[in-house]
C-alpha cells in the first residue's frame, strides 16, 4: 500500500504544479526544501511506527515537484523572442504531424530547423490560408482549394508571421494557451507569401515515421469516404483523425453521451490487441521449426502477449498516441508483464502504476480531459465488473442464456460508466446526457461490432493495390451502419430531454462528489456503499450564487476582435450583442457565449441586444437562438430580415432558429426593471433609422447604448457609437456612470474627451483582438481614460472581465488576474 501511495502522491504533486501562478524561484525552493527537511526529521525522530509510511510518499511528492517543475522550466525556456512577435520570419521547418484539412486551410505542427532571424522556438503550429478565402459564409458546396500535398516529414522553407501562443480566457472555459502548451507549442504562425518546397525526411524520427503511416492510410480512405455524410467518423475509427468530422456531429454525440463510441478509446485498441494476440496465439500452437512446435520454446500465452502488446503499440501510433492511447498500451504493458514474472495484480496496483507512468512520460497529460475521463471510466469498469461478474463453471448453459447474460451485463455496466462519470462530465462539460443509456445500448454494439472493424478493413483495404471493389464495399457497409443508428440518436438529440446543464460546481463539491463515486463503487461490505451515489447530488445540482436584489453581475467576455457582455441580476439574464462569426459553421455564440452560459447556470435569455447588424455583434445571433430561449430582443435593424439574409449566405435559404418571443427596436427613452435593476436605452433617437442603411459607419452610429442603473452602481454599454454620437449623449446630459464598455473596442473615433469627462467612468473594459489589424484599443484613448481617473482593462491581455456590485462596493478583477497559470505568456 505504500508503495501506491507514493506513485499517487508523485501523481498529485505533478498535478499541484499545473495550478501555480508562478514557477517558485529559488528562494522559495530553498524555503521549502529547508522545511522539507526538518519535517522529515521530525517524523523520522517522532513517529517511528510509520515513519516510512510516512516519509516515503512524502518524498515522492517532493521528487514529483521537483521534476514537474525542471521540465516545466526547460519548455518555458523555448520561447518566441519578443522581438520576433507578430513579424515575418524565415523558417526552414519539418512538418511533424498530420496536418488538418481544411475547406480553405491547413494547420500543422511543425519542428523548426533554422530561422533567420533567431528566437523561434522548437516546435510551432502553422496556419496556411488559401489566397482567396471564402470568407464566414463560404458556401457548404464550395470546392475545396487547391494546396499541395502536405507529408509529416518533409521540409519547407516558409515565410511566417511569429506569434506566441494566446487564446481567449473566460471563466469555466477551456484554455487554449494551455492546450497548445501541453503539445510543446511555444508559437503560431501564419503563412505569408509561397512556401518552397526542399526536401523529404521520411525517417526523421520514430514520431515522423508513425504521422506519415497516418497520413498514406487518411489518403488512401479518403477517395471511398468522399460524398459520404458520415466519412469522417470512419476515418476517426481508423486512424484518430477526427479534424474533418462536423461541429454539428460532435454536438448530437455529446448530448447523446456516445463521444467515447467515435473516437479511438481504451476498448477500440483492446480489441484490436486482443485479436491479434488470439491469431498468434492459434498459430503459436500449430507451427513448428524443425521438427518441433514453436510452443515448446516459448509457451503460446506468452507469445499472444508480446504480440497483443506489440500490435497494440503499433495502432497506438497510427492512432496518434494521445492520452486515452497511452493509457490503454501502458495498462496492456503493465497487465502482460505482470503475467510474464508471475506478479499479483489489481485494480488498485494496476491504475496507480498505470497513472504513474504516464505523467512520468508526459507531466501535461493531466490537462485533458482524456486523462480523468480515462481512467474513471477504467475504475468504475473494473469495480462494477466485480460486483456483477458471474461465476465460471462446467454446467451447461444455453448459448441464448450466455448472450443474454453478456448483453445484460454489458447494459448495467455502462449505466454504471455514465452514473459514475456525471461528476467529471458536469465539471468539464457542464452537461450531463441523459439519453447515454440508451443510444449506447443500440450504438455500442453497431459502433463496436459493425463500424469500427469495417472501419479498419477499409483502411488495409485501400492500401493494398487491386482490393478497389471489396474497399468500396466495406466503406458502403460502414457508412450505412452508421447512417442507421443516427437516424435515432439525431431524433435523441433533438429532444430537450436528452440532456442536463449543470453548473460548474466550486472544487470542494467536486471533490465531495468524486469520494462519493469512490465509496459507491467500493466492494460490497463497506458501510453505507449504497449510498455514496449520493454524494454527487450537490455537485450535480449546484446553483451558482445571484447578485442580491439591486445588485448585478457584469461578463464582459473575451471574444477578440468582438463584442459580447452578459448581466446577471438576481433572476434575469439579459446578453448584449453576440460575438464573432468566423465561419460558416463556427462562432462565439456556439463557442463561447452558450457554454459559459450554462456554466454559470443560465438556461435562457430573459432579454438578448443587439447594438448593430456588423458580425461581430451580430455573428453569434444564430447560435444563441438556437441554443437558449429568448423572451424579449432589442436591435437597431430588423432581426428577422438579418436571419433571412444569413440563411441565403450559409446555404440554407429559408432555415430559420427559434425567434424570440418578442422582438422590439431599441429606441432613446425605452426603459425596464429587473430585479431593482434599471435598464434604458439612450440611443438611436428614433428606432429603424438605420434599417434600409449598409454602410458599416452608418450601422455603427445608430447602434444600441444601453444604460444599467442599479441601486448602487451603473455600466454603460456603448456598443460602436462616434465622436457626434457620445457628444449628442453628452449634451443630453449624461450622467457619470462607474463601468464603461470602451466604445468601438477602443478606437481612436471614439471615447471623445467630452465624453470621457461626462460619464467619469471607474472601471473602462476595450473588447479586442490581441494583434487586431485596427490597432484597437488605442493607445491614446488608454491615456485618456487613465488621465481621467480609470481603471482601464482589455480582454486581448487581461481576459474576461467581470464586475460585481454589491452593497459593500463595486469589485472588478480579470479572468487572467484571478485564474493565472505559469504557462501564460501575458
């Protein structure tokens, strides 16, 4: 047991580090391993009965720390050279894994050889854009353009414009600069100008070679999946290539909890061993060398063991060796060297072993989600497997009563795997599926006994020359299994029940969930097992806390070079303007407004604004009406007419979302109350006066200002108004306010100083792009406010911001102030 406890405690140090703010400097490393040390005396002196017990795990915390922080170190240390941030470079670079493929693009990661001038870290991703980019809304039957044919491997010379890593921040929301950090990406860049071509390195390294197989096996498929709706998930099958399969998919997979069924997981890759392992097994037997079975060298188990663990490393590889791939060969590994020297092992050994090794290999791996997805599905599995496996015995049994027994087993199991798991899906995804049981109950043995090995005989067969007849075959077999089981889960979807949002839950309640989960699946004596699914209740049913009766919350969120702020009151929610729309099937709304919405336990909009019909107030309407029912919104353009004309753009003239129940021009002088909270639009002066308007300054002047006034504080959202406009507001007598939405992300033709010397803002907030083409914010319009006596805050550097106001004062903090991490680079 203590040896467990020390492969656990290296774990959770490694873990620990992933929350500094700061790497410790060196003297607080001499501090804490002064204090270290003398703890360890005292223990060892004191507490002699388990002293090792006790200094053992101790000490594999320290050295979990120790070196979790060193190499944390050594990567912060390949870093971009400011100087070199957001300018061309040269770069002689190897691609170093599949690229992406794009309609219009290509991303890749890249090791770079040489660069002139120097500072270019090791590894960046590359983005390369086509000349004559469709635009947000390419149409969905627009022809791929034309790029050549991008191999892992080979080496290019390109012109790159060099940036460091950076995502938005928003609260509950995924980290990208984190994500990217994981990888070994220090840099992004864009291509510009031609790249050359110079030379292939087809055996460059162990990582090259297995990124190439991927890429002959994705080109190969690829012709027998072109056309098909549901290709790319049996491209996904095969090789982990899960690029190219549609937003809208992952969304009907998510909610329909079969995620783990269209992607490569622990099982996919078991099953391919284990298939192997039995072919060696049943010629191991059967061969002989002369004159002698090969089994009387070397026994026939041990033989289908090395080879299960050869193949499954070798389809770990082509899979792309994430997290969930390098768990399930470690656990193989772990399982078959245990049989081959005769150790005991459990579950307990077994996945703490496992655990172990793979932060050793990758300290970064407990940033997934894969990792804690993995492993707990592992846990409950193999805890549920004991209390409901059968005995094994030499009575006959019907081989209808043995399907029968499976089937139902393998029912409860992944109900028990979809209980188990709510806490960890709730904290990541803040959604819990419902209709899991049942679509996994049709899908699992579709997906598992019909797709996945088509899927892989499609992929043997489309490498081997004059199988063109019998490859197509099994990519119609495949495709229309497929097919059949989404008819259901697309209808599961669809049905509002299907799913649960859930708030995100503060840590201890997690926690306090997982020791639930862990008690519930305890082996059977263990006082009040039954009812630890109990536990979990809370975290499932967390109610993040409302502002007070006169109070409000404002989410100025980070949407770059966009606009999209959310005011809380004590029941009401209402969203002003809707974020970026960037492509024909992505946005802010999708991306990041609705998740942080049901984050926060927002289930709907009771009024939605929208200042201006420019699509970056405007991109995320769509979505958002889709996502979340709207009660009341307020624009300065006809919303109906607007969703008509993107439905032509996007291709599906005619598809319209869910309109809000009422939809109103805002208009000078319209007020409402939510709560003991006033709202009041102070501009346009008349309503519709830009309607029938399409110049972008022309929308901009006659956007939404709405005004918020509660009982001790107020905001001014401004949205893209000019100097003439804030000056018409000023000599109107406008009153100071204490949070300003800097007007037009912070342009230099807006934030007049009139105007900055009328409202006497505390708190001014830019929404930016980092590195925007406009220059927004501008420097000048900073000093203004700042001369005035604000606080001035952009997302592009700070992240969301958020406001509190509250009786006992008005509190303001950024997402990066409050959440920091020890891999951001501003």
């Amino acid at each position: 047991m203590t040896g467990r406890f020390c492969l656990l405690a290296f774990v959770a140090a490694t873990g620990a580090v992933h929350w500094f703010p700061y790497l410790p400097d060196q003297k607080l490393w001499t501090g804490g391993l002064a204090a270290v040390a003398v703890a360890s005396a005292l223990v060892f002196f004191l507490a002699k009965t388990y002293r090792w017990r006790l200094l053992f795990p101790l000490w594999a915390a320290i050295a979990g720390l120790l070196i979790t922080v060193a190499r944390a170190e050594y990567r912060l240390a390949d870093t971009l050279d400011s100087s070199n941030e957001n300018r061309v470079s040269r770069v002689v670079l190897r691609i170093a894994e599949l690229p992406r493929l794009g309609i219009d693009s290509r991303q890749f990661q890249a090791d770079v050889i040489s660069s002139l001038p120097e500072g270019v870290p090791s590894r960046i991703l590359v983005s390369w854009a086509a000349a004559d980019w469709a635009g947000p809304f390419g149409k969905k039957d627009r022809k791929p353009a034309e790029f050549p044919e991008l191999i892992p491997g080979q080496v290019w010379r390109m012109s790159l414009t060099l940036k460091k890593p950076h995502g938005n921040r928003n609260p509950h929301a995924f980290d990208y600069e984190a994500y990217l950090f994981a990888q070994g990406v220090r840099a992004t860049g864009s291509v510009r100008g031609k790249p050359q071509y110079l030379h292939d390195e087809p055996w460059a390294s162990l990582p090259v070679i297995a990124q190439r197989a991927r890429h002959y096996v994705r080109a190969a498929m690829q012709p027998y999946l072109e056309g098909k709706r549901y290709g790319a998930v049996l491209l996904a099958l095969a090789i982990g290539d899960q690029a190219s399969v549609e937003a809208s998919d992952w969304q009907v997979f998510n909610l329909t909890g079969i995620t783990h069924l269209v992607s490569i997981s622990g099982s996919h890759i078991t099953m391919i061993a284990a298939l192997g392992g039995s072919l060696v097994f049943w010629l191991w037997r059967r061969l002989r060398f002369r004159g002698h079975a090969l089994a009387e060298h070397w026994p026939a188990q041990v033989a289908a063991a090395v080879a299960a663990l050869f193949i499954a490393w070798l389809y770990c590889l082509l899979a792309g060796w994430g997290v969930p791939a390098r768990r399930t060969f470690l656990m193989l590994a772990v399982i078959a060297a245990a049989y081959l020297l005769r150790l005991p092992m459990n579950a307990s050994r077994l996945l703490s072993l496992v655990a172990f090794a793979v932060v050793v290999l990758d300290p970064w791996a407990l940033l997934a989600s894969g990792f804690w997805l993995s492993f707990g599905a592992v846990y409950v599995l193999m805890a549920s497997a004991g209390w409901w496996g059968q005995p094994v015995g030499r009575a006959k049994v019907s081989r209808w009563r043995r399907w029968r027994v499976a089937l139902s087993t393998a029912v409860r199991l992944q109900l028990a795997i979809t209980v188990g798991l709510m806490p960890l899906l709730a904290l990541i995804f803040h959604e819990v599926s419902l209709a899991s049981p049942l679509a996994n109950a049709y899908a699992i043995p579709v997906i598992s006994v019909v797709v996945t090995p088509v899927s892989l005989l499609l992929a043997g067969a489309a490498l081997l020359p004059g199988l063109e007849l019998p490859a197509a075959g099994l990519a119609w077999l495949g495709h229309a299994a497929m097919d059949w089981i989404m008819v259901p889960t697309v209808w599961l979807a669809d049905f509002r029940a299907a799913s649960i949002y859930v708030a995100a839950a503060p840590l201890w309640l997690t926690i306090f969930a997982m020791l639930g989960l862990l008690l519930a699946v305890m082996p059977y004596g263990i006082p009040f097992r039954n009812m630890g699914w109990l536990f979990m209740l809370p975290a499932l049913l967390w109610t993040p806390k409302r502002p007070p009766e006169g109070g409000w919350d404002l989410y100025a969120l980070d949407v770059g070079q966009a606009s999209a702020v959310v005011i809380q009151t004590a029941r009401h929610a209402l969203l002003f303007d809707t974020g970026l729309r960037s492509s024909a099937t992505s946005d802010d709304g999708v991306r990041t407004i609705w998740p942080f919405m049901r984050a926060m336990g927002i289930k709907k909009l009771d009024v939605m604004v929208i200042s201006h019909a420019d699509i970056d107030h405007a991109g995320g309407l769509r979505s958002m009406l889709l996502a979340a029912p709207v009660e009341q919104s307020y624009s300065s353009f006809d919303v109906l007419e607007y969703l008509k004309r993107e439905a032509r753009m996007l291709g599906d003239p005619g598809v319209l979302p869910p309109l809000p129940l009422a939809m109103s021009p805002c208009e000078y002088g319209m007020t409402w109350e939510a709560d003991g909270v006033a709202f009041e639009f102070l501009w346009p002066l008349t309503p519709n006066s830009i309607s029938k308007q399409s110049k972008r300054s022309q929308r901009n002047d006659g956007g939404c200002v709405l005004r918020i006034r509660g009982v001790h504080h107020s905001a001014l959202l401004p949205g893209d108004i000019g100097v003439s406009q804030e000056k018409a507001l000023a000599d109107r007598g406008l009153e100071p306010v204490d949070v300003v939405l800097a007007a037009h992300h912070g342009s230099k033709n807006s934030s007049s100083p009139q105007f900055v010397d009328a409202v006497q803002a505390r708190h001014v907030v830019a929404q930016a792009g980092l590195w925007n083409r406009y220059g927004h914010p501008s420097p000048e319009v900073q000093e203004r406010w700042q001369e005035a006596g604000a606080e001035f805050w952009r997302t592009d550097q700070q992240g969301a911001f958020i406001v509190h106001s509250r009786q006992s004062g008005l509190t303001a903090q950024s997402e990066r102030q409050f959440a920091r991490r020890y891999w951001q680079s501003r």
